[in-house]
C-alpha cells in the first residue's frame, strides 16, 4: 500500500483514513496522479530565488521582445497559456526576469 504519510508502521491517523475512508482514498490517489505539480513548483521557487538573489532586476525591453520572439518560435511554447512545455515556467514572468534562461541545452537566451 503506498502511504500518504512517511511513517513505518501504518498505524498513523493519515494510513487509518487511507484505508477506511473512500473518498480520501480517491482524493490521495488523484493527487498521486498529478505529480508534475509538485516539480512545476520546485522549478518555480528555484527560479524566484535566482530572482531575489539578483536583486530583482529585470531585463530590458529589447531583451525581453528578444526573448519573446525566440520563445514563440519554439517548438516547446504553449500558445494558449504562454508557458513551456519542458520546465512549465509561465514565460510572461521568467522573459522578464534577468536572472532566467530559457531550459534548453543550449540555451536559446
């Protein structure tokens, strides 16, 4: 049985709800399926404290417009929310921020 906490018995309150109550179970493994939401927010605060560790700059106008052009030329760029399919980043924020480059290897800027 996978365990929505980390103890090593399975007597906790969060096992004991796990296996006895239905709709938890549904809501936990629900939640397992979304994985990528706990990695999108990692890469997120990875991100915003590169941005606070450079003391907030932002890039100039022409950089971003340079950015922006590059991003919408890529294969990896979500049109409908402006985001990239391989880091999830929202790019309307990240071509902002002087700290970011783009997650390709190697980077496109």
């Amino acid at each position: 049985m996978k365990r929505p906490c980390a103890c090593t018995d399975g007597t906790c309150f969060w096992c004991v709800q796990y296996r006895t109550d239905p709709e938890y179970r549904r809501y936990w493994d629900a939640f397992e399926r979304r994985r990528w939401l706990p990695a999108h927010w990692r890469t997120f605060a990875r991100a915003l404290w590169r941005h606070l560790l450079d003391w907030c700059r932002s890039a100039s106008r022409p950089e971003q417009a340079r950015r922006k052009a590059h991003c919408q030329a890529c294969e990896h760029w979500q049109e409908a929310n402006d985001s990239c399919r391989l880091c999830g980043c929202a790019l309307w924020l990240k071509r902002r921020w002087k700290s970011e480059r783009c997650p390709l290897n190697p980077p496109k800027w």
